[in-house]
C-alpha cells in the first residue's frame, strides 16, 4: 500500500499512438496479476490518483491510468461528440496495449460518467466499476450514444 504519493514517486510517463489518431499519455503502478483501469476528468492529476492509488496493494494490482484525450500530456485531434468518443478511446488505448480484460474499472468524476458507458458498450472487457463522485452527464453537450437507451433511463 501506498501511504503518501508525490511527484517524484511518479512513474514515468508513457506514451501510446491509438487507432484514431490520438495519441494517450498514461502511468503504470504496480505490477500485480490483476488489471485495473483509472478513468479521471478532465485535468486530471495523477497526484490527485495516488490518493486513491494508497487504498490498493501494488502487489496484488497493474494500474493503468491514462490521461484522457485532450487532458494532460495527451492529444486532442479530433472534436469530442459523444462521451461514448472517450469510451472508446479508452478501449483502443487498452488494444494498443493488448489487454483483453480488465479486473474493474475506477471511475473519477468524468472518467465516472464514461465508465458505465464504456463497461455498456465493451461488456467483454470488464464487470466491476467502482464511481468515485461521477460527474453527471450533459446530454445537451455530450448525448449518449443512440444505442444506449438504457443508460439514458438510467440517468434521468
């Protein structure tokens, strides 16, 4: 378990060209058998993640956390639509680096609004969220994707 995270205890950063253009900047920690994904908003910090990162065994969990397009270090070279955009920009950054199935996804604040997105649309990837304070979504700026109606019940 992590106790305290600064920024020289960061892993460096990396960098992966995905299918679309984009271009996604991400930390690994850990090394455990077990993947997990963080989704984090925009401005997302990774000082913010090793808050979260201390509640997790290193031994036991590989944490990939990347910086979602247009946040951070990564590009924005296309226009985001949908939320489902991100979604699945999220899944072509995990086939750029061959993971198949993740143990859980965690889901802060915009990244808690793309993950039940992401886990609707890529259900062979994952089965466990956890939603750290999700951001509600603005259908008016992001609407959801037409195939997700029940999603969109779900956040009326």
């Amino acid at each position: 378990m992590i106790s305290k995270l600064t920024s020289k205890d960061l892993p460096k950063v990396q960098y992966v060209d995905l299918a679309n253009g984009e271009r996604y900047a991400y930390r690994v920690y850990g090394g455990g058998p077990k993947t997990l994904m963080f989704m984090t908003g925009y401005a997302g910090d990774s000082l913010l993640d090793g808050l979260i990162l201390r509640h997790f065994d290193l031994k036991e969990f590989t944490i990939l956390d990347p910086e979602v397009r247009g946040s951070g270090e990564s590009s924005y070279n296309q226009e985001i639509s949908h939320l489902t955009d991100l979604a699945d920009d999220y899944k072509l950054f995990l086939d750029a680096l061959k993971v198949t199935k993740l143990h859980g996804i965690v889901g802060l604040s915009m990244g808690g609004a793309i993950a039940p997105l992401f886990a609707g649309k890529y259900p062979e990837v994952t089965d466990k969220l956890v939603l750290l304070i999700p951001a509600p979504l603005n259908l008016s700026k992001f609407p959801l994707d037409p195939d997700s109606k029940l999603l969109l019940e779900y956040h009326r």
